[in-house]
C-alpha cells in the first residue's frame, strides 16, 4: 500500500495539532492578513483576488462598508468616510491638528469619537471593524477559525497607542499573540537571522514609511537572536503628509487660500495619484479644481524635500543612539508603500551609501513578518530565533524633589521587568503615591505623567525604616504594569498604564531631543535637588531631636544651633548650591556635637545600674 505525504518533515505539525494563527498588517492606508501554509508564508486575498484592503470605513443610512467599496464615497459622503483612523488613535482630540473633514465630538485631554450616520464611534471600534473584516477574510479563505493573531504598531506608538490597537483587536474577537512593531516584522519576513551562519553579528537598518507613520530601526543579529539596538520615528508622518504637501504646492499654484472639505478630499485623491505615477514617470498632469498643473520630478523631489528630510534626521539620530556608524550596516531595508516613490529610495540611496534591499513587496512585508511570528508563537514552528523589541522612551518614578528615577532606560529590550526599593520621607508615614513618568529629563515636570497611584496601609515606623518594592514590567507588546508592595506588612497597589490619550510627534520627538539638549542643565538640577531634599531630611530630623532632647546643649550651644538651622533653611529657598551646601557644612559642626551629647546620653542610661564584673563574667 502507498503512502501519501501530506506535509514536508518539519513543516507542519500533525493535523489535529495544527494551529491557525494569522499575522496583520493594520496600517494607515491599507490593511492586509497573512498566514502560514506548508511551512511558507503568503498574504491572503478577497474574493474579488485583492491583497490590500484600503484602511476605510463608510457608514451609509443602512449599512457599513469596508475598503474599495467605502474608498468610492471618499468624496461624495466624506464626513461618514473614515480614512486613516490610524492616526487617530490613542491620541487625544487637541492633538489633532491636520485638516481633516470629520465632527470630532468629546474632551479635548480624550481619545475623541467621529460623529457619524451611525452615531458615534471611536477609533477603536472603527479600527475594530476593519481588523473584523480582515478576520472574516482569513476565516473564509483557510475554511477553519483562527486561533489567534500577531498584529503590528509603528515602533515609536506609545502605551496608550498599542493598549488602543489591542482593545480594537480584542472587540474584533481576535485572540492577541503579541503587538510586533512593524520594523521588526520586517526583518522577520527578510529572514535576516538566515544569516547566522555568518562569524560576526550583523546590523540591519529597517526603514519603514507608509501610509501615515514614519518608523526606523536598528536591528543586531547575533547568536539567534534579534535584538533592536535603537529606534525612532514619526507617529504622524508618512505618506498622507506627501499628498498634503502636494496639495500646498497646487493651492499656491491656482492662487487658493482655503479649500472646503470636498475640494480637500478632491486634491489629496489627484495628488496621490500624481506621486504614484511619478514612479514611472518623469512628469505626470494633477488634475485640480477642473484646472491641470504638470508636476515633474525635479519640483516632485522640493516638494516634500521637508518630510524626507525629518525622516533621514531620525536615521542619524538612531545611528548615534546604536553607536554604530555606516560601514558598520550590512543592508537597509525598505518597508511601507511610500517607499515605492524613487524620491524616497534615492534618498535612502544617498544617506547609507548603498543599495536598499525591496525585493519583497513592501506592502505585504509586515503582514509576512506577523503571519512567520503568529506560527511560532502559537506553537507550529520550531524555529529557534529570538526576537527582542526595545522600549522607545524611559520610564520612572518620582521622588523627593520632583525627581525621575529611571527604572528602564529607554532602547531597553522587551519583555522586562525592573524592581527597585523605596522607603517613607517622614515618621509614621502610612501611604505612599506612587507617580509613573516617561521621558528623558531629570524633573517630573519636564517629563510626561502616566499615571498615579496610592500604597495604603505602610506600618508607621521611623522615616527610612519602610522597604517599598517597586516594579516595573512592560510586556513583549510594550504594555506597562507597576506595582508597589511594603516588604515587612506584604501590603500591595498596582496600576496597569491606560493614558486616555497617546503622545503626539511632535511631544515624542520633544522627550528626546530635551533630553540630549539639557542633559549638563539637568545634572545640575538633579544635584541641587538631590542636595536640598538631603538638607530638609538633615532639618526634619535635628527638629525631632531638638524637641525630646535640647536639655543636653548649653544655651549658648543651642543658639548656634538653631542659628545655623535658620541659615540653611534660608539657603534652601534659593539656587545657589555652593551657599546651600556651605549652610549644611555649617550646621553639622554644631548637629554632631549635639549627636554626640545624645549618643553619649543613651550609653549612660543602658549602661546604668551594671558593674564591670558584670562584663567580665557575661564573657567567661
């Protein structure tokens, strides 16, 4: 009797084993669902045979419809059209300040809601529908339930970003495998760790444009592992923005100030056409407002000449937080359908001084990278590499003196877990608030506040006896939990970080360039307020004394005392560090005598009522 194979050795797991995991790619302006068959990934399609599913929803009077079909109301039902509802998530509504046709509805510091003909709805249900839709594709082609999915995020979205893509996964009923960044899953698809026959480790730049997010990593393989040395990007910029300067450059052609929303939707269509043409082209017509302007590749090129150069900024800037320079690259990899343009692949061209790698199809290279990472988790494939994301901005704590204390360094690989201890400021403190930050400044106040918490129910004890653990652990997806636990009693507070709102561009690019730019000014912030706290604890503590035991000073010795302690605690009103720590050299001479008085004091009293044979015969 004749065998008949069913799968190749290694391939595929016995079939009642055999998983369905899918990988998607939720981009700005096309979606897309991969998945692995036969040990080989492949994008899935419609019935209609279509591998991009444009990222828009139309609510009509009656129905909802998804993609190309809702793509044709774009100008005739704009308001009801959602387009790049990406870029809306997890930011808050006075963060959005592009042009845009849709009644946003809601709190400003709040993710905002689109008032549509079906009532009002988020970006998270709205991307939920699209993540539904791609689900019922996958379903439909592989004819059995999908078990569970790896989506992916820009890697510069933050933790209110990716908890905003999880929930829309999770009201889509998707099982969540992990949130991958898009760069990241690029290098996957590559099969950059194939490689690792090679001695010596090799760097790999992914540069990632698309539709509305700017992404660029650095990307080490070494010893099967992945690991992202650093990354950076834009969440708001990509190539809507293209189109938008395209549309600038056609106002100020036709002499126009403003548009009105359907003229706006009208020439971001002309001008995404034009830069698409343009790829083949060496001049192609933009047919704008019933007129027609030529746009060649030389004014194509000054054009957005502004948004490349952003991009390639973020390059050199991850290049110095990788220390790593251009001949320490082995190859760049291009990722999103912007880098279609020549103008963005001859820049790339220009930067690294080599060749980028695009023989994947840009478009469907995240979704192959999440659908290879989807098998492997859900546990089809032996493959042994590992991957290793990073966190993009530090996260800490706040201490005395409105200071960060840093518990993960941003670049830190994910999943980790940080636990430092803490104790109480002041006698018989029983509650502790705890005050998560992220950013890369030395003073709360220049950093972004992600949310508070209290720890009830500390034992008073004497100030600093209390051991307060903190943790910091951020998952493979980048989500962030804290929790503080007081050692002796077992008392615990935790806080999952939910912002109601993420970090807009232009904050995240803020975080990071401060950081470098006031790195000496906040060195010598930290030191003073380092210093001052010390001193008030020194003043706290010598007050408690004086109260109990002033007898022991002459009264001479106890108006220099307190002579002194009325000089430093004028000193601590000011700036002056050298003033503030002269004031606390001034103030030991006359506390150490007094320490003394009290120690030789308390050695008297336990020593009270003993003879010296008692001593002898206690060690015989």
């Amino acid at each position: 009797m004749a065998l008949l194979q069913i799968a190749e050795p290694g391939q595929s797991s016995a079939p009642h084993e055999h998983r369905i995991a899918i990988g998607i790619d939720l981009g700005t302006t096309h979606s897309l669902v991969a998945t692995v068959l036969s040990g080989k990934a492949k994008v899935l399609n419609d019935e209609q045979g279509r591998v991009l599913l444009p990222s828009i929803v139309h609510y009509a009077d009656q129905a909802t419809q998804y993609g190309d079909e809702a793509k044709a109301f774009m100008i005739s039902d704009p308001q009801n059209t959602i387009v790049s509802v990406k870029r809306f998530m997890g930011r808050s509504k006075a963060n959005i300040k592009f042009q845009h046709p849709y009644t946003l509805v809601g709190e400003d510091h709040q993710m905002p809601a689109f008032e549509t003909n079906h009532g009002r709805k988020t970006p998270v249900e709205i991307s939920a529908e699209i993540l539904k839709h791609l689900k019922e594709r996958a379903e439909s082609s592989l004819q059995n339930p999908i078990n569970g999915a790896v989506i992916t995020v820009p890697a510069y979205f933050d933790e209110a970003q990716r908890q905003a893509t999880r929930d829309a996964a999770q009201l889509a009923g998707l099982n969540v495998l992990r949130l991958l960044n898009e760069p990241t899953a690029a290098a996957v698809a590559y099969g950059l760790d194939q490689e690792s026959n090679l001695a010596s480790d090799r760097n790999y730049v992914i540069y990632d444009l698309g539709g509305g997010t700017f992404d660029v990593s650095i990307l080490r393989f070494t010893q099967g592992v992945f690991e992202v040395l650093a990354t950076g990007g834009h969440t708001a910029l990509g190539g809507d923005d293209l189109d938008r300067l395209i549309v600038k450059w056609a106002k100020k052609q036709l002499n126009i100030e403003t548009l009105d929303n359907s003229q706006h939707v009208h020439l971001i269509v002309a001008a995404r056409k034009a830069k698409e043409a343009l790829t083949d082209a060496e001049s192609v017509e933009l047919h704008a407002l019933d007129q027609v302007l030529t746009l060649d590749r030389a004014t194509f090129e000054d054009i957005i000449k502004v948004a490349l150069d952003k991009t390639i900024s973020v390059c050199k800037r991850v290049m110095r937080d990788a220390k790593l320079e251009l001949n320490d690259i082995q190859n760049v990899v291009l990722v999103g359908g912007s880098t279609r343009s020549y103008a963005v692949q001859k820049a790339v061209r220009e930067v690294f001084n080599q060749e980028p790698l695009c023989t994947i199809n840009p478009d469907e290279v995240v979704a192959i990278g999440a659908a290879i990472t989807a098998d492997q988790l859900i546990g089809n494939s032996k493959d042994g590499s590992l991957l290793l994301d990073v966190t993009p901005l530090s996260l800490g704590l706040e201490t005395m003196g409105g200071l960060v204390e840093r518990l993960i360094s941003r670049n830190t690989a994910i999943p980790v877990a940080r636990r430092q201890e803490f104790t109480t400021y002041q006698d018989g403190q029983t509650a502790m608030l705890i005050h998560v930050v992220q950013g890369e400044r030395d003073l709360v106040e220049h950093c972004r506040s992600l949310g508070r918490f209290v720890l009830h129910g500390i034992p008073p004890m004497t100030a600093g006896q209390a051991r307060i653990e903190v943790t910091f652990q951020v998952d493979a997806d980048g989500l962030l939990t804290v929790s503080a636990k007081e050692t002796t009693s077992g008392v615990h507070a935790q806080i999952d970080i939910k912002p109601s709102y993420g970090l807009s561009d232009s904050d995240t690019e803020r975080l990071l360039i401060d950081g470098f730019k006031f790195a000496e000014e906040d060195k010598n912030l930290r030191h003073l307020q380092e210093t001052k706290v010390e001193a008030q604890r020194e003043l706290e503590a010598l007050t408690q004394a004086l109260k109990v035991d002033a007898n022991l000073l002459s009264a001479e010795q106890l108006v220099a005392l307190e002579q002194t302690k009325v000089e430093l605690e004028q000193q601590l009103s000011t700036t002056n560090i050298e003033a503030i720590e002269e004031a606390v050299q001034q103030l030991k001479i006359h506390s150490d005598a007094f320490a003394a008085a009290r120690m030789n004091q308390h050695i008297d009293s336990a020593l009270k009522g003993t003879q010296l044979d008692d001593w002898s015969n206690s060690h015989k």
